[in-house]
C-alpha cells in the first residue's frame, strides 16, 4: 500500500513532515498516518479544505462495505459484484462515487446512503471504493448542518415508526423523509394552532368526508381523503361530489405531547 | 381412461381450487392451487403447441415476474416499475395502459412487481415506492392510491400481487432484508381507506412479545412479501411471514422471533390473528417462510382434513391443519440440506446448524432458497403437487451489524457455493402432498425460477433461464414440448380460455434479485437474457 496522504495538501498544512525517500516501516507508517490525519482532519474540519483518505479511513470504509455493500444481492465481496454491478477497477472518478453514494441511482435498489450512513461511515465507505478503483487520495467531507439535541429529537418524532400512521410524516415531507402530501408552511410556535381551513368538507352520495382539494375542473376531480389516515389520493367524476365549506378537521396530533411538538417545532424551524 | 380419473378426482377432491376460462386471481383461485380445469391443451396434441400472440412491454429492468389476470376475455398484466396493460385476450390488442411515474430517488430492493389484483370493477397493484393504486377495470383511469409508509425510512416496498378478499383489499410488503418491522396492510376497495394493520412482530403487551429481546422487536423483519391465500368457508386468509432481522446475526433477538418464518391465519375483515405455526424459530438462514400456501382437502390417517401446504426458504414443505394451525407434517423437496437434519413428527427442527460470527460456515440449501418465490402447482388429477427446488449452497458469515430503521440489516453475508456432491443444479418433481413422498424427478442444469402451472390436460409448464418456456407430462415428468422465447422466465404462467380456445400465457424475461446474483456458482447466468415480454401460446386453429 502506497502512502496515502496528499504531500501538497500535507505541505500546506505544515504540521510534521513525513517520510521522504526511503519508506518508513509499516509499523511507523500506520502510526503516523492514523496521528497525522487525526490532525489533518481536525484542520480540515476547521478550514474546509480537502481531506485526505488514511489507510484506518479504508480499512473502516472496507468494514463499513462488507456490512452495507457486499451483503445479499448486491455488489459482492471487495467490489467484485453480485446482484449489484461490480465497483472494483471500473474507472470510477471520486466525483461519480460521492454523488452515487449520497444520492443513490433512480430508479434503481441503489439508494441514497447520505443520511442512512453516518458521516465517518459514509466517507469511510467512499474512501475504500475509491481504492478499489485506484484512488488513494481526495475529499470527501461537506459541511454538515448539526442539529440542536431538541431539534434532533424532534426530526426522530417527526418520522417516529412505533406511532404507525398517527406521525407527522403520514402527510408531511421534510428533509426527504416523509410523504408530501400537503406542504407545511409558516408553522406557528405552538403546532396545536396550526390552520387547517383549506380541509373541506366533501359530499359523496351519502358520504361526508375532510378532504384537502388538489384540483377540480373538467370530468374529475382530485382530492386527499383525509377520513382515517394515512390520506388517499382520489380521483372521482366532478358531478359525483359537491364540495361544501371548510370541514371542522384537525390535525391528528393526539399522538404527541406538548413536550413532543416543541422539539418537532424546534427541528421544522431548523431545517427552513 | 381420463374419465375415470376424473370421477376419482371429483370424489376425492373439491374443485374449488380449479380456474376455468378466467384466470381470476394470482393464485388462479384464492386457495392457490395454481390449477387449470381447462384440458383442450393435453398430452396427446401439445406437441402441436404454437405461438398465437405476444406483447411486449419495454419494460425489462429486473425481468417480468409478473402473473397475468385474466377476466372476461381481458388479461391484465403489470411490469417492474409497475406500469399496467390491459390486453385483449385473444389477440393481444391494446384495450388500456396505465403509465406509473417513475418515483423521484432510488427504490429499496429495486423495481420488481409480481401482479395485479382484480374485483369490485377495479384492479389493484402495489408499487415499488411503496402506494397501493386502484385503476378502473374499464378506462385504466386511476381512483385511488395510498402510501403504506415511506419506502426509504421502512426500507420496504411493494412487489407481490395484493389479494382481495370480499371489499378489502390485502397488501404485504418486503422488507425482510432491512431493519424493519414487518406488516399486512388492508384497505377498502371502494376508496382505499384504511381498514386495518396486523404486525408480523407483536408490540409490547401483545402475546408473543417475550419471544424478542430489548428492542430488537422493532426492526425484527417478518416480511410479508409475497400473497396469501384464503378459504371462503372457514373465511380466513393465510400468508406467509419472511424471515427475522438481521438475517444472519441473532444474539441481539435470542428468542423464537414470533410471527417470522410462521404462517399465520387472519380474520379478513378485522386483521386478527386466528393462528399462527412457526416453521422456523429463531431463523438465522434467511430461510422465508413468505412463500404461497396451497389449501387443499385431503385424508389424512383416515380422517379427511382441511390442509394448507406450505414449502419455505429452508426447501422443506409442511403441512398444516388449516382449521387451528395443527402440523401435520413436513419433508424436504431438496436433496441438499444440513441446515437441520430433520423435522420431528410434532414439527421440531433437529440438528440446527448456525452460522457464527466471524468465519463461514457452509449451509445448505442457500440464503436464496432451497425454493425461490416461484410457485408450486397442485393438480386434483394427479393429487401431486409439483415444486421448482434449487440444489445450490452457501457460505455464511454471520456478524453483528448496528441497526439503522430502514437500513440493509443483513447482520453477515453469503456467497453461494455448489452443493458438497457435484454442481449447483434444480429440479421440477411431483409430490404426494401429505407423505412427500417423489413421484418424479425432472432434472435441470441451471437455475428454475419460473412458476408450475398445472392443468386438466395432465400437463405441467414452466420456464427456464435459457429461454425455454415447456410442458412436462403430469404424471410421468417426461417433458413434451418445449418452445424458444428468447428471454428467461421468471415469472409465473397462465392458461385460460376465450371463444372456446385454450391459451396458455407466459411473462418472458430474466431477472430479479435473485438471478442476478447466480453467477457465483453458474458464471453462464451471464448469457441469461432479460426482456419483458408476454408470450401466448394456443393450438392451431381447426384446419390449419
């Protein structure tokens, strides 16, 4: 294994040299890799510059791989492939493997890992495939936008899966968890005061049912069945419903606590 | 001849599970027997067997996996990314297509979708971002479609067909293979309201929560990813339920892991539990018990039962009193086996042999199945029931993994390996559904993952992976005809009947999680040709 620090990065950051010429043991070289780039990362955090991949940094990604990557049907021992296609030697630039990782493919089982992996996992694992594809050297690291620990809790409660069907994200899309069904604008401090006046009440044969319009014009007309939850997308002929005043329907927030929808507050007003 | 058959048939036999000129549910009836009344096809002329029509869809990524429905002269078949087309029977002609929107990201476990649902004047299907969707069975106009969670927080969407039952409308879901917690989903066929949920893995409080450890309940798996069945007179629906996350790692959830690896019975109308049996306690193979269950109605040491066969993951077939959940009894459909050494006669596993962390261990059958998701047939006739077994191994290697809610949670890892005697190989055989005992063999050099399809003219067709969609004689094994697709089959084939004229359709086209992870053992795989095309086949017409 070739050094795998970046030697003008290293210069500019000035801290000890490292070897030069002669390579030093390999007993020296992990030491001092895992020292300098604990060192070098802390910089890099600090100045946003590029980060370099340290041999600790592709043997965790290699770990990180083997449990998430190589598994079941997908891309096989060391990038090799499976049901998944081959990553090992394919040419890939740093670029293609970030974007691929974070975002994942559309349309494809390959998902997004950017937020299903924790950051030192995710530039972790974007290091080894960069090895497998010849790379040794490069960045990885974004900023990151921390969230307060009230924020946090409430982006978990938000999505919360032991709530089944009576969770914000039933109906509500933020930060790509969620299904968007209606968009939450301006919420108040407290989400019990949230309005709801644009719910109608609709009238279908003997049926009277909340529902959030989506159109209505011509033959047919969409709405959100609001009745039970989650929300049904309908779609019905236009003279088979009257849709009359604004429906006495609230938000189904009995789930959560006072305490809940403060820290759900506090995450929505963080991520605007 | 034949007719004496019949008549034993008749008498030994109900016929419910047969379809006649429709094929009108996934299973071709509700009791799954996968079964065609229809015999204008049989021995004696399906040599003369030829092409009538095809359709193809343009929609080959992950192969077309697909059971057509067929009601009323019209078939109805669904593509992976779950687009809808409904033919005309006859001909082939466009009568309606329904495009889906391809979801925004990537999809959980891929593009796949193993069929629609029709009734009550609509078709159902479930999507590969997770939505049901209810499509007017005339105009192909959408009415209705709703989230069952969101696909990338549960990690787990839609492919098998839903089953509906009276005006409800059932959905399972994958999963299995994630950190998540497994469930049935029904709603109202009328306007897709939510009607219930039953949990394969019971919430605190609820019976059979001691069986997990700590937290482990919540990302446990029990997958429900394939469809049920159900019986009209005792009106219970049985499904399937996969295997316990992570697959392979265990010390997190020591317990029996109630409902995974179980087949459990559901009053349709409120989703409540009726009973359940547990084939597999504790799985730490990725043996699913998700498969189909084929009820039928048989004697048993003298006394005529209700049954439910049931083949799992492990490639063992058991068999249930349908009525309370009572085994019965179990036996191997594969000749390669040690993950157990056998099953008691009061349905114990014997001789477990697990993986352990850190280093392979070498398990038969495969983390794929001993049986893949492709069907078994029964046919009344015969009284066999015919199963597509899969003789391929694998080394496991089990290791702890951190759970991540949606996340892969296979806790390890597997590379097929060749059996311990000679090559990876499958095989089609007919079985006496009670005794298990083989009455023939048919043999097959790579992998069969296309559906059995049995018929009144004591005929049984499948696909294989080079293209070949064949008839096999029902109850010799001897093959009959067979015909060159030009795309692998891993779907699930139909017969039915329009104007008097039998069919038998076929979806064409190589793909899956599945095949596309074969070439460890069979580097060919790589010939294996996707596709996505619907190949019809029927007699030539009189006088010519």
């Amino acid at each position: 294994m070739k050094s795998v620090l970046n030697r003008s990065l290293w210069s500019r950051l000035s801290v000890d040299p490292v070897h030069s010429g002669r390579p030093p043991s390999r007993d020296h070289r992990e030491r001092s890799n895992s020292r300098v780039f604990t060192h070098a990362r802390n910089l890099a955090a600090l100045l946003f510059v590029p980060l370099m991949y340290s041999q600790t940094m592709v043997e965790h990604g290699a770990d990180v791989f083997a449990k998430t990557c190589a598994t079941g049907y997908c891309h096989g021992t060391k990038g090799a492939g499976g049901g998944a296609p081959k990553l090992a030697g394919r040419g890939f630039d740093e670029a293609l493997i970030v974007s691929v990782t974070r975002a994942g493919v559309p349309g494809t089982a390959m998902q997004g890992y950017g937020t299903i992996l924790a950051r030192p996992d995710f530039n972790a694992v974007v290091a080894y495939v960069a090895s497998l594809n010849g790379i040794e050297a490069r960045s990885t690291e974004t900023a990151v936008r921390p969230l307060s620990g009230e924020a946090a809790r409430g982006r978990d409660l938000f999505s919360d899966p032991l709530r089944g069907f009576a969770r914000c994200s039933t109906c509500h899309q933020v930060d790509g968890t969620g299904i968007a069904v209606a968009p939450i604008v301006n919420a108040p401090a407290s989400l019990r005061d949230i309005s709801t006046s644009h719910v109608r009440i609709v009238i279908e044969g003997g049926d009277r049912f909340p529902a959030l319009v989506v159109s209505q014009g011509g033959r047919r007309t969409s709405l959100y069945d609001l009745s039970v939850l989650p929300p049904v997308m309908r779609t019905v002929e236009s003279s088979a419903l009257k849709v009359d005043g604004a429906a006495s329907w609230r938000h189904v927030l009995g789930s959560y606590s006072d305490g809940e929808l403060r820290a759900i507050g506090a995450f929505l007003r963080s991520v605007k | 001849m034949r007719f004496l058959f019949a008549v034993l048939s008749v008498c030994a036999f109900a016929e419910d599970g047969a379809t006649h000129n429709d094929w009108p549910q996934h299973g071709g009836t509700s009791l799954f027997w996968r079964y065609s009344a229809l015999d204008q096809i049989n021995t004696s002329n399906v040599k003369r067997l030829t092409p009538a029509w095809a359709f193809q869809t343009g929609d080959y990524e992950m192969g077309f996996q697909a059971t057509p429905i067929v009601m009323g002269g019209v078939l109805y078949v669904s593509t992976s990314r779950n687009n809808v087309y409904a033919l005309d029977a006859a001909t082939g002609a466009l009568i309606w297509q329904y495009k889906y929107p391809a979801p925004r990201g990537a999809v959980v476990y891929g593009p796949q979708n193993r069929g629609v649902a029709v009734a009550a004047g609509k078709v159902f299907m479930g999507t590969y971002d997770n939505y049901v969707v209810a499509i007017d069975q005339k105009t192909g106009a959408e009415a209705w479609k709703v989230n069952v969670e969101d696909s990338k927080q549960c990690g787990c969407n839609i492919t098998a067909a839903p089953l509906v039952v009276k005006d409800t409308v059932i959905v399972g879901g994958t999963g299995g293979d994630s950190a998540h917690r497994g469930y049935l989903t029904a709603f109202d066929v009328k306007n897709g309201r939510l009607k219930w949920r039953f949990y394969t893995i019971p919430g605190p409080g609820e019976k059979g929560h001691e069986t997990w450890k700590g937290d482990s309940w919540k990302f446990g798996g029990g997958a429900t990813w394939m469809t049920g069945s159900y019986d009209p007179d005792l009106n219970l629906v049985y499904w399937g339920v996969g295997n316990a996350s992570s697959d392979f790692y265990a010390a997190d959830r020591d317990g029996a892991n109630l409902y995974t690896n179980s087949v459990i019975a559901l009053d349709p109308e409120s989703g409540k539990l009726r009973w359940h049996y547990q084939e597999i306690p504790k799985d730490v193979w990725d043996f699913d018990s998700s498969y189909e269950s084929v009820l039928i109605d048989r004697e048993v040491r003298g006394r005529m039962r209700k049954l439910l066969v049931h083949v799992n993951k492990g490639g063992f077939a058991f068999v249930l009193d349908r009525t309370n959940g009572e085994f019965i009894g179990a036996y191997p459909i594969i000749d390669n086996y040690n993950w157990i050494t056998g099953v008691t006669e009061d349905g114990k596993l014997v001789g477990r042999n697990e993986p352990v962390a850190g280093k392979p261990t070498y398990i038969c059958p495969g983390a794929a199945g001993g049986k893949s998701w492709n069907q078994i047939a029964f046919s009344p006739r015969t009284g066999f029931i015919y199963t597509p077994s899969l003789e391929v191994c694998n080394d496991l290697v089990a290791g702890k993994q951190d759970v991540k809610e949606g996340a892969s949670f296979f806790g390890g890892n597997f590379i097929m390996k060749p059996p311990p005697k000679g090559p990876a190989h499958s095989h089609v055989d007919a079985y006496d559904p009670v005794t298990g005992k083989r009455q023939w063999s048919f043999p097959y050099k790579y992998a069969l993952l296309a559906s059995m399809l049995a018929t009144a003219g004591d005929l049984v067709f499948t696909g294989d992976p080079e293209g070949n969609f064949f008839a096999l004689d029902a109850r010799t094994g001897a093959k009959l005809w067979s015909f060159q697709t030009g795309a692998g089959h891993r779907g699930s084939s139909v017969t039915y009947a329009v104007n008097g004229r039998q069919y038998v359709a076929t979806p064409t086209g190589w793909g899956s999680l599945v095949s596309n992870a074969l070439t460890p053992v069979w580097p060919e795989a790589e010939t294996f040709r996707s596709g996505s095309t619907l190949m019809v086949f029927a007699l030539p017409e009189s006088g010519q």
